[in-house]
C-alpha cells in the first residue's frame, strides 16, 4: 500500500491538471476620481470595461492576462458660488453686483486601454485574482455648465433689484465651458477581484470529472490608482468675470483645467461587478509516428491491439 501511494503522488506531480481558455469579461460599477483639493468633494461616476483575456489553470493556480477598453465618466460637486462685485451705474450711483452660480454640472471623460497582469487560484467554484493594470489615455475631455442669476444691492433702497436685463439682472441664465480637451497620465491599477463559477453550458458526457469546455464567472472588482492621473499648472479661476462693451460677462472653467487643480494628485477608485466567459482551447492529443521497422518487428502501439501489416 505505501508503495501504491507513493506511486500514485509521483504520479500526481508528474502529471498536472493544466487547462487554457480563452475569455471575454465585461464589468461596470461605481467610480470615483480621488484628489486633495482642499474645500473640494471627490468626484463621482460610473466605470465600464470590456476586454479579452488569456486563462491558464495549473492545478489549483490561476493566471490571467489581455487588453481591455475602459471608459469612465466623472462628475466633480461643486459648491455654490456667491460673488458681490462692486459697480457704478449709469446715473454714477455705487452698487454691488451679486454673482449666484448654481447647479454646477462639471463632468470629466476617460478612454483609456488597461493591459492586466493578474495572478490568483481556483477551487471548485471559488476564485481569486489579484495583480496590476497597466492603463494608457486614448482620450480624455471635460467640460462645465451653471446657471448663473444677477441682482442689484443698493445701500439708499430697501429692497433688491431682480431681472432688470437692461442693469445686466437675470435669473437662471445659462453658462457653458464647452468641450475642452484633458490630457490624462499613464496609470498603473491595484487589482482585486474575487467571484465564482456560475451556470453550466456544456458538460463532457462520457467524462464527467473533466471541466466544463465553457466556464462562466461572475465577481466583485476593486481598482485603485497608483499614480497622479492629471498634471495641471497655470490654470485659470474656476468662474472669473470681464467688463466688456457689452458689460460684465461671466466665465466658468471645469475644475480639472482650473486653478484649483494646480499641483493637486487625482487617483482612480473603482468598485463594481465582472462577468467572465471562458472558453477551452483544444488539447493537444496523443500522437504516433508510423515506424515500418518496428511492424515488422510485430510492434503494437501501447494500449492497441492492432498493428499494420
């Protein structure tokens, strides 16, 4: 029996369970871009990849590597702004103009190719895998709206002057960046993901102890960001204003190309869920080289039973 067993572990050792797939995964979730900007609240969004993947399993080993394409919106929440600008009027009367900039939408665009590198193991239905993403900027854009409303503050009168248009006083009036490019940093992505098998697709009939040729997978995901994404310097005011000929006009600029963002370190942070669809790749069988000397010898192939003659 001893012998049987130590028989049966060389056996073992010698002869690993080693399967490769091809895999197609795509994982959505929450995302958010980390910074320390003082005064200013993290921006928030949502994240989605879809990418293709080499799987090899040796044993209870699992490693994974591919290419994916990543997109991530962001929205930075900005607080209000209220901006009292001294003026003179047209009769030469002092004033204060007072700026309200409310309902900022201030958004950020990422497109962006992850190359991940991941290393883990599986047992059973269980998995895990862990490792870097290696992620480069195809695009990048960001752009910033606010409703702006304009009122008068005299110290002679009482009550405040509203929507005189012809004294520069509206209520609600819209105010745009447009669409400005964003240059965004090569990043590098702490991985982690953990999840299992579900379903079953296609089983082996005869064979029923080998793994399914199809395997689907469904896990939890975290990314985060090792490296300063943006680097800004020389930005302009996050709202600023010009006397024109045709008066005052306002200005907004989204935080991302702002002052604000002068020096600042932003980070990826994404968490969400992956669906994996992994399919084997054939195995290579046993083959046998026709050899006439050894027929003649009346050679047989091991475990056959006919020779040709």
């Amino acid at each position: 029996m001893a012998l049987s067993c130590a028989g049966m572990s060389a056996y073992t050792a010698l002869s690993p369970d080693v399967t490769n797939f091809v895999g197609l995964h795509i994982d959505a979730g929450y995302s958010s871009l980390l910074h320390n900007i003082q005064g200013q609240k993290p921006a928030v969004g949502a994240n989605t990849c879809f990418g293709v993947d080499y799987r090899l399993n040796y044993n209870n080993f699992l490693f994974s590597v591919g290419a994916e394409a990543m997109y991530e919106l962001n929205a930075n929440q900005l607080d209000k702004l209220d901006v009292s600008i001294p003026m003179t009027d047209t009769e030469g009367d002092y004033f204060d103009m007072h700026v309200q900039v409310d309902k900022s939408r201030d958004l950020s665009h990422m497109a962006n190719v992850n190359i991940p590198i991941l290393f883990g193991g599986e047992w059973q239905r269980f998995y895990f895998l862990v490792g870097p993403k290696l992620s480069l900027n195809l695009y990048g854009s960001t752009s910033s709206t606010a409703l702006v409303t304009t009122y008068g503050e005299y110290e002679q009168y009482y009550d405040d002057f509203y929507d005189m248009p012809n004294h520069q006083f509206a209520s609600g009036q819209p105010m745009s960046s447009g669409l400005l490019p964003l240059g965004w940093n090569m990043q590098i992505l702490a991985h982690l993901e953990v999840g299992g098998r579900v379903g079953h697709m296609y089983r082996h009939q005869q064979f029923r102890l080998n793994p399914d040729k199809v395997r689907m997978y469904v896990a939890a995901y975290v990314d985060f960001g090792l490296l300063n994404l943006h680097s800004n310097s020389g930005g302009a005011p996050i709202f600023e204003y010009r006397e024109t000929d045709q008066g005052v006009q306002f200005y907004i600029q989204p935080l991302l190309r702002s002052s604000l963002a002068d020096g600042a370190t932003f980070r990826n942070f994404n968490i969400g869920f992956k669906y994996t669809i992994a399919f084997e790749m054939p195995k290579h069988g046993k083959s046998y080289i026709y050899d006439s000397k050894k027929v003649d010898r009346d050679y047989r192939k091991r475990g056959g039973n006919q020779s040709i003659r």
